[in-house]
C-alpha cells in the first residue's frame, strides 16, 4: 500500500513539474528571482521532449508501482498520464516535439511579455 501511495505522489510531484516547465515564467509576474530557477527547468523539459529522453521520475513512480504489486507501463508520464487526456492515439516521436516546441514557445512568449510590457509609472 505504501509503495503505490508513494507512486501516486510522484504522480503529482512530476504532474506539478510538467506544469511549472509550461507555466512557471507566469510567475516572474509574482516573483522575478523565480526566473533562474524556471529557466534550467524550462531547458530540462523542452530537451526530455526533443530527445525522446525519460524523466528519471518515470522509472522512479514505475518502480513503486511495481514494488507496490501493480503492473509497470513501458512509456513515458506524458504517453502514460497526460495524452490519454488530450489525445486518443499514441505518443509518436512527431507529437513529442511538438510538445517540445509548446515548451518553448509558450515560455518565449510569456518572458517576451514581461521583458517588453511598460512597466508601472512608464508612458
């Protein structure tokens, strides 16, 4: 029981990673220093995307799951968790670079606005 409680958390925690590699320039907004973590995090994920790479917490949560008594799946958390959501089909090598590209694009987008956008008391 522990072990797949132990999986599921993991779940989360690399839930809560995929979303501050899309998201976490929004919050420069909040917290400017938030940059020079974001940035490495951002580059980590765009690069697992464009390289077929696994996350180390991929085997990690699999392990639990096994170690739990559960079966283990042989993709990655985005084929396993997320496109099942958004996609019916499988996750081919096309799809995962474009998800790079989201990475990136978003995240370009999002710091091209805070570096470009007037500040308070500018006309």
């Amino acid at each position: 029981m522990l072990y797949r409680v132990l999986a599921d958390v993991v779940v989360i925690l690399h839930l809560a990673f995929v979303m501050f590699v899309l998201f976490g320039g929004l919050l420069a907004l909040w917290k400017p220093r938030i940059v020079w973590l974001h940035l490495p995090v951002m580059a980590w994920g765009a690069a697992v995307e464009f390289t077929g790479w696994f996350c180390p917490l991929t085997p990690l949560e699999q392990w639990l799951r096994l170690q739990g008594g559960e079966s283990s799946y042989r993709s990655d958390f985005i084929e396993q968790y997320v496109l099942p959501v958004l996609y019916p089909a499988e996750l081919s090598r096309d799809l995962q670079l474009v998800l790079g590209m989201l990475v990136v694009i978003i995240n370009v987008a999002i710091y091209g606005w805070l570096l470009w956008r007037p500040r308070r008391g500018e006309v």
